[in-house]
C-alpha cells in the first residue's frame, strides 16, 4: 500500500500518531528550560485555540479571552488558596469560575455584532481588570497584583502522585491536557453543532431560514471556548506557579488574536502553529531588535494580505499538492 | 401637527444650542462656576477628536484603536515648534497638523490594506509603536514626565496680542476652530467623496464593482481623520501648555470610541453630544466616585448592545417616528399651504 493509495482519514490518523511520538519524544532532546518553553507554547496554543473557536467557527472577534484566561489562572489558585482543592479539583474550579464569568457577559456580549461585539468585549474586559486591580478585590487578587502559589503543585493519579518538580512532569502533564482539549475541540468542530456554526458565521440570515437556533449557538461557542480558556489558564497557573491581573488585560487577548491570525484562524492547529511562531519570534527577535513589535506589524499585514488562510492554511495547500502529484 | 411640533422643538433647541456656544463665556459665570468655560473648551476639542474617530467608524466603517496616535502628534509637533524650534503661533500649529497627517499619510498605507478587526489590530499595533518609542526616549520626548511650554500670542493687530491665556479669547478661538473643521467635515460628507465613504462602508465589493476603489477611499477616509485628530491634538497641546505620551496610549483612543458609540456612530453631531455628555460626567462624577469609569463602561455596554445608533439615533426616531405617524396631517398641511400658495 502506497502513501498516495491510502484514504484522506488514514493519512491524517497517521499524522496525529507521528505527531504524538514526536511531542513524546521531544523533551529527551531539549534541556530543562526548553522544555517549560515548549510546554508554554502548548499552553498559550490552547489559549489561542480557544480565541479561534469564537472567531474562526462562532464568527465573534472576542476580545475577551483574556478575561476567562485570567479567570482559570485565579480560579485555580484561590480554589487550592482557599478550599484546599487537589491539583484536578482546582482545574475544575478554574474551568467554572471561566464559565461562570462568561455566562452573563456572554449574554449582553452576543447580541451585539461585528465592530460593536469587539467593542463591547473590550469594554468588558477592561471593566474587569479595573474592578480587580482597584483594591477593593484583594482577597481574590493578593495584596499586590500578582498571587504566587506557595507549594509545589502535585497531580494524584491515585495509586501514584506526580510531582511539578520535576519539569519532565509539567511538560507531560501540559501536554496531555492540552492534546486532551485538542481531541475534544475537534470532535466539536466536526459534529453537526461545529458545521452549524460555521454556517451561521457565513451567512447568519440563511442559518437563520434553514432553522439553526443562531443567538443559542453563538452564546454556546462563546461559553464553551471560555471554558476552554479558563483551562489554558488553570495550565498556566500550575506552571509558571504565580498569577497576575495583568492576565485580565485586553492585551492578552489581542495577542491571542495575532498569533491566531498568523498561524491560520479558521482551524484548530494553525492559533498552536501561530503561537509558536509568535513566542519564539519573541524569545529570539526582542533579544536584538527593540521594536518587536513593528515586525509582527508587518508579519500580520503580509499574512492577513497574502495568506488570509494563515501559514496552516498554506502548509495544507502545498501537502494537498504533494500528495495529488 | 404633534411631528410638526416636534420639528419645531428641534430647531429652536438647536438655536438656544448655538446662542449658548455663542455667548458661554459670559453667560456661564452667571449660572455656574467660571472654569466650566475651561471644561466647555475641552468639550468642544475632544468632539473634533470623536469626529475623526466618527469618520472611520461611522461612515467608513473602519474601527480604528490608534487616533490618539495622531492626536499625539499634533500635541508633539506644537511642543516641538514651540519650545525646541522657537516658532510663532500659527507655524507651531502648521507643524503639529502637519506631523499628524504626514504620519497619516504614510501609517494609512499598510493600514487600510486592513478591514474589519484586522485594520483594529494594525490601529492598535501603530500607535503602540509610536507610544512605546515616545515613552522610552526621554531624551527627545522627555517622557512620561511631558514637555511644558509657554505659548506665544496668536496674532498682532496694533498693540493688541491676544494670548490664549485668556480664558475668554481661547474659548472663542478654539470655538472658531472647532467650527471651521466640523464644517469642513460636513462640506466632505456632502460631497460625492462622503457618499464614497458610505458606499464602502455598506458594501465594499458593491461600491467597487459601481467604480470606487474602495482602497483608495478608505485611503482618503484615513488621512482626513488623522488630519482632524491632529488638529484636535495641537489645540488640545495649546489648550493645555503642555504634551505628554499619554495623549498617545490607548486608553485616549478608546475614550474617543465610547464617546462616538454613545453618541451615535454615522451622525454628524453625534460625537459631540457623547462627548459632553461623558465629560461633565467625569467632572461631575469623579470628585465623588474614583471608580466611575465603571459606569461609563456600563453605559457603553447597554447602548452598544440594545441601541447600536447611540443617542442621536434614538432623538433622530423620536423626531421621524412622529412624522411617520402623522403622514395625514403632513400631506394636508403641505396641500394647503401649496394651495395658499397658489392663490
């Protein structure tokens, strides 16, 4: 049996196993420091992840995801500060405290459309962060601004508990969440509710006609990638062992949006393609040259101009032509 | 006969509007404390900084996070003309309108290659850019600290060297500014060039395929904001003596966001009733409350979400819903008059 020979879904399968192997295998190449670097990148891929499921399959440009990032990283860290939740209890209270917060800013945040949605959420998230940094808040946000966790974190699997001090532990453990939330934000994306919402990001009035419940739909996406935010952030929290307001900041979901944009915003693998781009750009870039900023100015201007599929959308096109010769 | 009264109403608070702009710097000591005529003069330049931001945003349809960058300038370039070149008045103030829409001129290049949240981003990018450099060389800009400075007279008739130190002279001529530029800005959105602007802003593949190149009017759209942010920059400079990287942030630009989304995006006037009506809040309410952008967020939130035409678009229903309503009494009113005429 051929390369070319075999069908569309078992190329693909085969290329999640080599990718898994390949991600297994990695930190046995990388030193110590690299290793939390790329699990960094996993992490903030997931977050970014979660940005191109509002805007890639909901339609929405939120600005808000750094709001429900923030959320997950302090969910986590008051529900361990506070009810003394082991490492999976405060994942989950990281994720409801994301939902809860994105429930009623969902609400008002979805009615509104195009420029007036990214208004509103920027205007929600800096709410956010001026009710959290204004003082009142301390005993959710610290005396300063940042909330350092005060033990090192450990992942009871029952028979046997992981440490977080060993930094091989943190890389699997980001990497197993993290591809966990892949598998599921693509199964979603592949059901009749992710074919839907792309429909109704198309063409919201002939979603409408043809029955799709579409306020329901872009209010579920929103909710759920919240969801999906808040855990990047409760992953966060347990690696870099601090959370700041800063987190809150629109910024962050600016961010997000960049690396989306660049690595291709309508799927799920191009925000981690992106991200990757974006940190190592950062890490290497912003080391020789100040103004880093203007370069990722005009990456995104070339990228939005040239290749509005992003670079995943590029890689996809020259695979289908190497394979179709 | 109700619309016809409600159009009537219209104009006449429209008249008292224009007296009151008119004769406020001697009316309002009467009424109120005198440095409301200061808060006044505010009011008036930041209306022509959410103009520019009205411009994009409600009639070209592009939401932009980076005017403050050419307000920036403007405030930039008269702080340099005036203290480190040694200019008079009027140069100074050709020199920060200039640094504006060069800067305009060269950003809108890259920048309206964008749409939608990209061209928000790109806005976001520039000014962070432009900011970031303002704020880290000290030496040229000095800073967050700002650049001080003493303004010269506006012109000499005679013996006569009105400064604005006078709080009444400034009022007036900024007043005069304002007005110039708002109808300036009127005249462009009459001409065939503002319905230009609408047709790309409605549907940019149509109006391309009606003969505009929609770049190039976005182009045009880009360079006259920058153009007008700039003016309200350098009077803003020359209102306040001074220049600081803050004007650049964006937090000015988002200002100038809530105040045209309150307002009313795509109404000429809009802006300027956000605007006043946000800073006598801040005035009235800040004393009080430190945390009262909370409700200035809030208010932007429900008027987005429930009434996405802000303030002018609801008194603009009010006014034609009652014409609406009454198309009877209208047309007999019209008839009868026409027929009077005739006879």
């Amino acid at each position: 049996m051929t390369f070319c020979s075999m069908s569309m879904l078992n190329r693909s399968w085969l290329a999640v196993g080599i990718l898994a192997m390949a991600f297994i295998a990695l930190p046995f190449f990388l030193a110590e420091f690299q290793r939390i670097f790329v699990a960094e990148i996993l992490i903030w891929g997931l977050f970014t992840m979660s940005f191109s499921l509002v805007y890639g399959y909901g339609g929405m440009m939120s600005f808000a995801q750094a709001v429900f990032f923030g959320a997950g990283c302090y969910g986590f860290n008051l529900g361990t500060h506070y009810y003394g939740f082991n490492t999976w209890g405060a994942i989950a209270s990281a994720v409801v405290a994301a939902v809860t917060l994105a429930i009623p800013i969902g609400v008002v945040a979805t009615r509104a459309r195009s420029h007036h949605f990214l208004i509103v959420t920027v205007i929600f998230s800096v709410l956010v962060h001026m009710i959290l940094s204004s003082g009142h808040w301390r005993w959710l946000g610290g005396p300063y601004v940042t909330r350092s966790l005060t033990f090192v974190p450990e992942v009871p699997f029952g028979f046997v508990t992981l440490s977080y001090e060993s930094e091989i532990v943190a890389y699997y453990f980001s990497l197993a969440v993290v591809a966990a939330a892949f598998g599921g934000c693509s199964l979603l994306a592949v059901s009749p509710f992710g074919r839907a919402l792309i429909a109704q990001k198309d063409n919201e009035m002939r979603a409408h006609l043809i029955g799709l419940r579409v306020v329901w739909m872009r209010f579920s996406i929103f909710v759920i990638a919240a969801g999906v935010a808040g855990l990047s952030g409760a992953l966060y929290a347990l690696l870099a062992r601090y959370t700041s307001l800063e987190f809150f900041h629109w910024t962050y979901s600016g961010q997000a949006v960049v690396m989306a944009v660049i690595g291709g915003a309508n799927s799920l693998v191009g925000p981690f393609i992106g991200t990757a781009i974006y940190l190592l750009a950062a890490e290497h870039l912003s080391r020789h040259f100040e103004s880093f900023a203007i370069l990722i100015g005009i990456i995104l201007i070339l990228v939005v101009r040239y290749a509005p599929m992003g670079v995943w959308g590029l890689a996809r096109i020259a695979i289908r032509k190497v394979s179709s010769e | 006969m109700i619309g016809f009264k409600r159009h009537t109403l219209f104009i006449i608070l429209g008249g008292l509007l224009a007296a009151f702009l008119l004769t406020a710097p001697y009316v309002i000591p009467f009424l109120l404390n005198t440095f409301w005529v200061n808060i006044l003069t505010e009011i008036l330049i930041w209306s022509l900084f959410a103009a520019s931001v009205n411009l994009l945003f409600g009639y070209t349809g592009l939401l932009s996070f980076g005017q403050a960058l050419f307000f920036g300038m403007g405030a930039y370039g008269v702080a340099f003309g005036l203290s480190t070149f040694g200019l008079s008045f009027w140069p100074a103030f050709l020199l920060g309108v200039a640094a504006a829409t060069v800067t305009a001129a060269l950003i809108g290049f890259l920048a309206v290659r964008l749409t939608l949240a990209y061209f928000t981003i790109i806005s976001v990018v520039f000014s962070l850019i432009f900011y970031l450099f303002a704020v880290g060389r000290k030496d040229i800009t000095n800073g967050d600290d700002g650049m001080a400075f003493q303004i010269p007279p506006v012109f000499t008739i005679g013996g006569w060297e009105p400064t604005l130190l006078d709080l009444t002279f400034q009022y007036y001529f900024v007043l005069i500014m304002v007005a110039t530029f708002y109808l300036l800005l009127w005249m462009v959105l009459q001409s065939p060039l503002g319905y230009a602007f609408k047709a790309v802003r409605e549907n940019d593949r149509r109006a391309s395929l009606i003969g505009f190149n929609p770049y190039i009017i976005r182009y045009y759209s880009f360079v006259l904001a920058g153009f007008l942010a700039g003016v309200a920059g350098t009077l803003f400079a020359l209102f306040s003596r001074y220049t600081t990287a803050q004007y650049m942030y964006w937090t000015v630009s988002g200002e100038g966001i809530v105040w045209v989304v309150i307002g009313g995006a795509g109404t000429l006037l809009g802006p300027a009733l956000g605007t006043a009506l946000l800073i006598v809040i801040r005035e009235q309410l800040s004393v009080y409350w430190e945390h009262f952008l909370i409700l200035v967020g809030i208010i932007a939130i429900v008027t987005v979400t429930f009434e996405p035409a802000g303030l002018m678009g609801m008194l603009n229903r009010w006014k034609d819903r009652s014409r609406a309503a009454t198309p009877a009494a209208e047309t007999s009113l019209t008839d009868s008059e026409s027929e009077a005429a005739r006879s």
